[in-house]
C-alpha cells in the first residue's frame, strides 16, 4: 500500500499544485482547503513511516519538498474571499491549518529537538505555526458566529447568504473544529484585526491554549446534533433541515415555533465522516467512552450501507464483473460510492466528498494517546487502558473493509496514476447505455450535486448565485467516454486524486 500511497500523492503535488500560484488552480476555495489538510496529513504519514522508507535523507528531502508547496498554499489561499463565503468554507480552513500544525508538532518530536527553537536546533518548520494557528483561530471565530438558538433551539446555520439550514455538516465541522481548536491550537498572540476583534477585555492575548470555551462550544453543538433527529432508519446522517415557519418578512417575530421540521432526506458520504474526528477529540478531552462507542456505531451503519457483511468480511452480495451490484444507501458490493456516481454526474464538491470520510476516519481510527487532555483530574487509568484495548480492536475490525475501497480506488488509475470518481465502476461497458441502480430517498434534495433550488435563496442574495453555485453543478465536460466510466462528467480532477491519497491513507495507518 505505501508505494501506491507515495505514487498517489506525487501524482497530487506534480500534477495538479502549481508551484508559481502557490495553489491547486483547479480546486475551488474549499475543495482547495481540503487538498491541503490531505496533504498535511499526508506527511504526518510520511514523518512516522521513516523504517519503512529507503533512507532518512531521502525521506527528509520529500517531506520538504511536499511542505514548501503547502507552504506556498498558505500564501495562495483566498483568505479574504473565504471570509465572505458559507460558516463551512471557513471551518475547513481551521481544520486544514490545524492538521498543518499537527504535522509539524509531529515531525519535531519524531526526528529534532522539539523542545528547541530554530536556532537552537529545532526544525525549522516550527517558526510557520504561528501564522498557520493566526489563520485557524480568525476562521474559527468568524465561523462561530453562525451558531444560532432562535431557530431550532441551537445548531449552527450553513450560509448567512440563503434561507436558514441546519445542515449536518457545518454542525459536524463545527464539532471538530471547535475540540480540534481546544486540543491543538497553539495560542495566538496576533491581534491583527484580519476578520472579527479580538474578544478580549482584560489586554491577554486574543487566543491561548487549550481554552475552555472551545471544549463547551465542542460539547454543545455535539449534544444538540444528537438530539435534532438528523439520522435516518440506517442510522445514516441525512443532509439537514430547513424551518418551515421561517420566512424573509419576518424572520424573528413568527408566532408559530421555529422548529428544524422540513428534512432534506439526502445521504452524502461526507456527512458521515467529519464527526467521527470530532468525537475523537471529544473522548481525549473528556474521558467519556460514549463519543467512541458513538463513533463505531457511525461506522458501522456506515460499513453496512456501502453493501458489506463485517461479521463475515465480505461484501453482502457479490456481483458479476460486468454489474453493477445492488444500491444500499452509500454503496454497493462492499465499496463507498456516492449517488452520483454511477450516473457520472458528480460535481467538483460531490468529489470531493469520500476523501473527506477516510481522512477524518483515518483520524478517529489512530491509537490513542498514551494520556488524555482533561480539563479536571478525575480519570481512571484502568478505564483508559481498557478504552484503547477496545478501540484498537473494534478498528481493526474495519481493516478488510478498507482495504478492499482501497483496491477498488486503485483500479481507477488512467495511465498517468490518476483517481476516478466511481471507484466500484465496471470495466469494459457500453458507457453509453451503461445504467445503473440508484435509488436516493424519498423527499431527497440533490443540491450538491445538481445546484441550489431557488427557494432556498432569498430575494438579497439572489445577485450572488455565481459564488454560490461555484463548484456545485455536475454538468462541467459532460462529454461521453467510451470504456472508461470514470471519463464522464468532470473526470478525474484534484478532488478526486485527494480521494484516492485519503482512502490509501487509511489503508496503510489503519492495521
């Protein structure tokens, strides 16, 4: 796995970062923030692979290599226009800088001093955290400010720009970025006013340590995700709600209950991944086991809705090689897929989607900590010890499933080792009469995929349709392919090449 692993990420960097931009001139904002956290995981991966690599200099030299680039991301980055997007572009760029500073944490510690400065040995990408934790915490608290308890009794809205929703993923980013903000957030001592003031009062700095209000912010947005009936009979994430008795006139002074009661009943693969690092994080703050047996049943009803038997490791229902196998929610025979898939309609953020469930599987199925991070010192070192025994098992329970998404993500290489979308997709069909079953739920609203409806815009925002609807149709180079099912539509592109680092990723760190 790790040699296709380092094929895949060099396929990545050469083919689709450029250098002079300091960007992936192909990706969009977030799709572009999203990339980066690959890559930054990608050397975390990297760092704490050195036995199984050919040489400490050699692997020294591609682990610069790859960070001068994201490096080069921050300064191309779009700060100034993310900052006017949706409160979920500005949580994967918090999440992306903090994975960055990760990396660096890790490789310090691994391989130099991680206790010295640069001039006194330490390595050298130490003196970049700074900036990359300036940029965390500014995004983190511009997004914060779509928390919102008038609708919903709480939750945090997806755009300020269109009619309120509650969707699962801005609530999950804010989850896992809120304990990721508490866990690894250096503290900031710029009080650049780049996006809101400093909250401060009392002169301290504008963001320390381990502050306690990002742990509250984690904890409470998880308890009202919880308990907003977003999961459906498989225990699947559906996309999210709107207010039925809000309305642009009167907003704030309806008398009816403004109550999350109309269901957008779409599945997405991503919706089931971002929150499984955030309840990660939350068990290391807290010591409670209830956020990973949360977790493992997540990816459990998650394994099952992709078409596979865990007890038995293997797929529920093989097929033949020329079908296409049975639809059950978010895949078929044992392989990841979105709806879009088979249809080869996915647009630039569907593809994006299955890379970000493994990354942030990947994350929640790591060893955990030899101590936790408690906020008080009741913690019993037993139980501990039993949780890891416990977690370790039950993800290893998950390796054949992997795996085999993996083999499935390989055989959609062209010749020039680049990812496709579909990665359970045919071989040798008549693409051009190819169909296959789909079936999305009833009251299902495709809008990643197949644009935002107009009545989720509201009259202000409708001279902003060209942001919003960036990246989000899937009719980009509809040309038809002949052979190959993974030539229509978009084809292959950053976002799905990042898919495929991440479903690799996954495979070599989870065993």
């Amino acid at each position: 796995i790790l040699p296709d692993f380092l094929n895949a990420l060099d396929v990545l960097q050469r083919d689709y970062f450029a250098i002079w931009e300091g960007m992936w001139p192909t990706a969009i904002d977030w799709t572009s923030a999203v990339t980066g956290t690959h890559l930054s995981a990608a050397l975390t991966t990297l760092s704490t692979s050195y036995s199984s690599l050919q040489s400490s200099k050699d692997n020294e030299n591609l682990i610069n290599r790859y960070f001068s680039q994201l490096i080069g991301s921050y300064f191309g980055q779009d700060a100034f226009a993310l900052r006017q997007e949706a409160y979920d572009d500005m949580l994967w760029v918090v999440l992306g800088w903090l994975e960055t500073i990760k990396f660096i944490d890790t490789h310090s510690a691994l391989h130099y001093n991680s206790s010295s400065s640069v001039e006194e040995g330490g390595w050298y990408g130490i003196q970049y955290i700074p900036a990359f934790a300036h940029r965390a915490r500014i995004f983190w608290d511009m997004a914060s400010q779509g928390w919102d308890t008038l609708l919903c009794n709480g939750g945090m809205i997806w755009s300020p720009y269109l009619v309120p929703y509650k969707n699962a993923i801005t609530n999950e980013l804010f989850i896992a970025a809120s304990i990721s903000m508490y866990l690894y957030f250096p503290g900031d001592e710029n009080t650049s006013p780049f996006g809101l003031p400093p909250h401060s009062v009392d002169g301290a700095q504008p963001g320390k340590p381990h502050d306690p209000k990002y742990l509250a912010a984690a904890i409470e947005a998880y308890k009202w995700l919880k308990g907003s009936n977003m999961t459906d009979a498989k225990g699947l994430f559906i996309d999210g709600f709107h207010v039925s008795a809000w309305s642009p006139e009167r907003p704030k002074n309806s008398t009816r209950k403004m109550l999350c009661d109309d269901r957008n009943e779409m599945v997405y693969t991503y919706n089931q991944g971002v929150l499984l690092s955030g309840l990660r994080g939350l068990y290391e703050a807290t010591g409670a086991r209830s956020y990973l047996e949360d977790g493992h049943n997540l990816v459990q009803h998650v394994i099952r809705a992709t078409g596979w038997d865990l007890w038995h490791n293997t797929p529920i229902e093989l097929h033949e090689r020329l079908g296409s196998g049975k639809w059950y929610g978010l895949g078929r025979s044992g392989i990841m897929e979105e709806a879009c898939d088979a249809p080869g309609y996915c647009s630039q953020d569907g593809q994006t989607f299955k890379g970000i469930f493994f990354h942030h599987f990947t994350l929640f199925c790591a060893r955990l900590p030899q101590y936790l991070v408690l906020p008080t010192v009741q913690f019993v070192e037993e139980d501990f010890e039993d949780d890891k025994r416990w977690h370790d098992a039950s993800c290893l329970q998950y390796t054949a499933w992997i795996r085999h998404n993996a083999k499935a993500a390989l055989m959609t290489r062209d010749e020039e080792g680049r990812f496709g979308m579909w990665w359970g997709a045919p071989k040798d069909v008549d693409i051009e009469g190819f169909e296959a079953e789909v079936e999305l739920p009833q009251h299902a609203i495709d809008y990643r995929h197949l644009g935002i409806p107009s009545h989720w815009k509201t009259p202000r925002t409708h001279g902003r349709n060209a942001r919003l609807e960036k990246g989000v149709t899937g009719s980009d180079a509809t040309v038809i392919g002949w052979g190959d099912l993974n030539d229509r539509g978009r084809g292959r592109t950053v976002e799905t090449q990042g898919g495929g680092v991440a479903v690799l990723r996954a495979a070599w760190e989870i065993t």
